[in-house]
C-alpha cells in the first residue's frame, strides 16, 4: 500500500503522572502514550521511519486542546481505534491528509495559547489592595510585535535566540476568570508563564509599570519563578487555509464525554469545600 503522511489533532490534559509532551528517557509522557497506541495498532514500526513529528512541546501539567502531530503510514488512520488504546486524558479528535515532506513544526502559521488565572476574579480583587485591569490591557499590548524576550523566558543557554514576534496578547474575564490569549508562531520555553506572572503582579499592585517595562532590557538579569503550569492551554495550531481537518464524530463525542465528567468531579468537590467553609465544626 501506499505511504502517506497524516496530521492529526488531539487534546491531553497535563495531569501530574505525565511528565510533560515531549519524550524523555525513563519518563511517562504523553508523546510515549501516542506512539504507544500506534505501534499497538500497527500504524507505525518505529518512530524513526514513519517520520513522527509533533507542532509544539509542552512543559508537565500544562494542557492541549488542539495539539498536532503527524506521521507516515501506510493505513488510513481510524482515530476510534487509536483512542481504544489511549488514557482518557489523551485523545485523537481530528484528521488531515498532507503531503509526505509536511512537517507540522515548520510549517504552523501560528500557536494559540490560553492562560487561565486559577483564582476568580472576585477573590482576587477582594485580596488585593488594588486591581487595575486596564493596566494589565496596557501591559498587553507593550507585549505585542517583536521584542527580546529573554527576561521573560526561562534562563538557558547564552547563545540562544530569545527574540520572538508577539502577534497579540489579549485579557478577558469568563465566568469571574481571567483568561490570556497568546498568539505567535513560536514561543520560548515558560514565556507565557513568566509573562502572566508579572501582568499579574503589575495588575494588583506588586510592582509599577516602570518595573515592568524594565525586563525588556535584556542588559539585566531577573530572577523570578513563572506562573503554575496547569493554567497554561494549547487551544490551537493555524496552518495554511488549503489543510482541511475531518472531525471524526465518535472522537469528538468521547472527548466531550470525558470533559463532562471530569466537570461534574471538580464541582462536586467544589461543592464540598464551600460546605466545609460553612461548617462551625461545633
């Protein structure tokens, strides 16, 4: 039969047992997972000859919603089948055939992130001496277009390229949560969290727009940790308009079944921990 590359979409949600996107030796992660469930269906040999090759790497307890890897095979991938073998934190939800020479990283217009800020709004405000959200809005927008981002990216190398073209940055509240939107075709590795951090910090008054405007130059050092990973969620990778995805149906529904549930779990013990709030323990 004849080999053919495919790109695929999937979600996985960046629960501690995962030690981030990537493989990494001696390590459980959610690239081993895929890999493991096409070998078992006899999609791939080994990874090496099928070409597989994933858009974008994520750090450990950092979430997807539209992921993609792709891969060379000689059978159509049947997405139902695939997922039979994954976690259900893992999932395959849509399909693209593309030419045998298409790779995924190279070839993405650009990466989507979303940042959600754990703490509502609300009890932000309500903890904080001051909250200025239209400073945070001015934040955004300093961050757009290109700029050295090395003060906010994690310390690395010397040597390494650290400027990057911000295509936007936007702040909007759902539901009393503060969401971020990041759009660029490549980001640096903790850009995104160390960015939310010091928004974040300038928006309740921990540091002065001055302050902030200083990390962009690169002639100084700033040490500082970055935001918690299990906000940080990779909605989606834009390709070229000519790259149609098939949402396979059975995919899509497992997928919204599993989100349904794991809701109804974290409501609950929301549910709980507000009852114990109001408890007198007498």
């Amino acid at each position: 039969m004849e080999s053919r590359r495919y790109l695929l979409k999937f979600y996985y949600i960046g629960r501690k047992k995962f030690h981030g996107s990537q493989r990494q030796k001696n390590f459980f992660t959610i690239e081993e997972c895929i890999i493991n469930a096409l070998n078992e269906k006899n999609y791939l040999k080994d990874v090496k000859s099928s070409g597989f090759e994933v858009a974008s790497r994520t750090d450990r307890f950092v979430s997807a919603r539209a992921a993609v890897f792709s891969f060379i095979t000689t059978k159509k991938p049947i997405l139902m089948e695939i997922n039979s073998e994954l976690p259900k934190e893992i999932g395959i939800w849509a399909c693209s055939k593309v030419k045998l020479d298409f790779l995924s990283r190279f070839n993405a217009i650009y990466r989507h992130y979303k940042y959600i800020v754990a703490e509502p709004l609300a009890y932000i405000q309500k903890n904080s001496n001051v909250f200025d959200l239209n400073l945070i809005r001015k934040a955004c927008k300093e961050l757009e277009g290109q700029h050295d981002f090395k003060n906010f990216s994690k310390p690395g190398k010397e040597k390494e390229k650290t400027v990057r073209n911000m295509d936007s940055v936007k702040i909007s509240i759902n539901n009393d949560f503060l969401v971020f939107d990041f759009k660029s075709r490549a980001f640096l590795r903790q850009q995104i969290r160390r960015i939310v951090k010091k928004i974040l910090e300038l928006g309740i008054g921990e540091i002065e727009y001055d302050d902030f405007l200083k990390l962009f130059d690169v002639s100084k050092q700033f040490l500082y940790q970055p935001a918690d990973p299990s906000g940080l969620i990779l909605w989606d990778i834009k390709f070229d308009d000519n790259i149609k995805f098939e949402v396979d149906i059975k995919s899509k529904k497992r997928m919204e079944t599993y989100f349904l549930n794991q809701e109804l779990k974290s409501g609950l013990k929301k549910q709980l921990f507000r009852i114990l709030q109001g408890d007198d323990f007498s």
